[in-house]
C-alpha cells in the first residue's frame, strides 16, 4: 500500500472512529454528579494547547531542526495581516466548542450527530447566496429530505430514561443550531479569505491554536475563575476527560488529512458509519432505545448527505457550431 493510500484510508477509519466516540465521551464524562464535572471552558483550553503540541511535533519532524520551526513559526505569527485574519475563526471556533459540551449534556450523542449535519444546509445556503455557488437539482432535493430528516429526528427524541443529568432537549438543540449557523459563516470566510493562502496547513493550525488559546484563556479566567480557585483546574479530569480532550483537539487534523487524500463521498460513508456507531454506543452506555420514526428520520439525513455530495453541480457544456464543411456542433 502506498503512501497516499495509507493517508487515505487511515485517516478514513480515525476520522470514523474519532467522530463516532467523541459524541458518547462527552456524554459520558457530563453524565456526572456537579461536583464531578470538568469545566467546559477549562477543556476547550487545553484542547488548544493540545493541538499546538501535536502541530508542532509535526513541523519539528519535517523541518528536522527546531530552529527551523521557531524561524518558520515566528514569521507566520508575526504577519500581523495574516494573524489578524485567523482572529474571526479562532473565536468562531472556541464559541462551538464550548457550545458542543452544553449540546451533548442536553442530547443523546446519536440525536446530536443527525442533527449537527444541518450544517450541511446551512453552508450550502450561505455559500449559494454568499459566494454565488451553484447547485444542483439533486442537491436541492437533498437539503429538503435533509431537513424533513433533521425534523423527524427532533420531533421523535425522548430522553434516555436513565442518567445523572437532567435533560433539555431545547437548550441542545437550540446549541446545535447555533453551531451549525457559525459553521456555515467560518465555512464561508475561510473559502474567501484564508483559502489562498500558501501558508503550510500545520503553521496555519498552529496559528490559529495560539489565538483560540488565548480567547479561552480569557474566556476561562472570567467565566470560571471562582469555581477553579475552589475546586482547581483539573476537577474532573480522569483518564476518559484526556481521551475525550486528545481526540476532539486532532480532529480537525484528521478532516484536513481526508479532505487532502478522500473524495466527498468517502467522507461521507465515514460520517454515516459514524453516526451508526454513535447509535450502538449509546443504545450500550446510556439504554437509549430508538423507535421506529426516529431511525427513519436518522436513515433520511444519511441518504441525504450522500446524494448531497455523490451529484453536485456541473456546469452544463457549451457548444460551438462547426464552421469549416462540417455539420452540426461540437462541444467546447
């Protein structure tokens, strides 16, 4: 196997895997006594610094010299012009992950999974009357039974009967809507502003990193800054909290490494079986039984993600006619 099929197919499994478990650790680590919980915005912190150490350790590999890491890091960070512009999606980024922890203490991780892929619409309308992207019949088609899936879905849930957390389900999936509305918008200035940059994707993750490390520090200090002086930074930190940390700060790596090296439809298969895997998980953990309606509703949103990327637009082909003795036309 090659190099390129290893990325590809490697990175098809732990994107899996990373987000069908992500959803039933978080659930599993919120599902606790108050005085056991770890602090949200404490979480989001370390996720950042994190994601910091494994880009680094990366770049250090393939520049093979630390000096030349700190030269490559220093001039990316002190582009002032370029920094600036990661500000947006840094703050975008830590605003969702902390809403992610306060979605999946109100929601079964399987009903957050379908749900969240409203992102799907949300981009797809903001690029198509943002960017002027266009789109195709069968997309459109898709985003209607995407949101008669999502819709089936909500309407279907009814809480676990068990578990230490009193559900909401309206403040979870009022959190996953924002989320997905923020998705949709970092979607969109990414394409339009970092998009060509030729900045390496690690120096650029690291960049951003650095200023989501500093917005949750502050956003630490001032939300949380009592309740840490009581009971410390680490309350709740065990094994499964550090697990459940490493696993959310590399997925965005992850995605990266399957964008570059799998098409669309791979990615979805990936995020299918995820959401598969969400369901056994939480039918095991938390005696979440789903009833009939509500697996349609599930089994609608993946048949729409997949016809979502298998039929994207094509802009139709344009013909010339043939001007020397010939007949008819001929494509351009």
């Amino acid at each position: 196997m090659n190099d390129d099929l290893l990325w590809k197919y490697g990175g098809l499994a732990l994107l899996t895997l990373q987000q069908a478990c992500m959803p039933l650790l978080v659930k599993y680590t919120r599902n606790r006594e108050e005085n056991e919980l770890f602090i949200p915005t404490v979480n989001v912190f370390f996720m950042e610094v994190i994601k910091i150490v494994v880009c680094s350790a990366i770049l250090v590999h393939n520049a093979r010299s630390v000096k030349k890491f700190a030269v490559q890091i220093y001039e990316a960070m002190t582009d002032w012009v370029e920094t600036g512009k990661v500000c947006l999606p840094a703050l975008i980024y830590t605003l969702q992950n902390n809403l992610y922890y306060i979605a999946l203490s109100n929601l079964e991780p399987t009903t957050f999974c379908a749900f969240y892929q409203l992102k799907i619409l949300t981009t797809a309308l903001m690029f198509r009357f943002v960017m002027n992207r266009a789109l195709s019949p069968t997309q459109w088609m898709a985003l209607v039974l995407l949101v008669v899936g999502v819709t089936d879905v909500q309407m279907q849930y009814q809480p676990p009967p068990t578990g230490r957390v009193v559900e909401n389900s309206t403040i979870g999936f009022i959190c996953v809507i924002a989320m997905c509305l923020t998705s949709a918008f970092a979607g969109v200035y990414l394409e339009k502003v970092l998009k060509g940059s030729e900045t390496n994707v690690f120096v650029q993750n690291v960049r951003i990193a650095s200023v989501g490390l500093l917005v949750s520090g502050v956003s630490m200090l001032y939300q949380d800054s009592d309740t840490i002086r009581e009971d410390g930074i680490f309350r709740g930190f065990d094994t499964a909290v550090w697990i459940m940390t490493t696993l959310n700060s590399v997925g965005g790596l992850l995605i990266a490494v399957v964008m570059r090296y799998a098409d669309n439809i791979l990615k979805i298969y990936a995020q299918s079986a995820a959401i598969i895997g969400a369901a056994i998980g939480s039918w095991i953990l938390f005696d979440f039984v789903p009833n009939l309606l509500w697996s349609a509703g599930v089994l609608i949103v993946i048949i729409s993600m997949y016809l979502y990327s298998k039929y994207p637009y094509r802009r139709p082909v344009e013909k010339t006619p043939i001007l020397e003795g010939g007949k008819g036309f001929r494509p351009v």
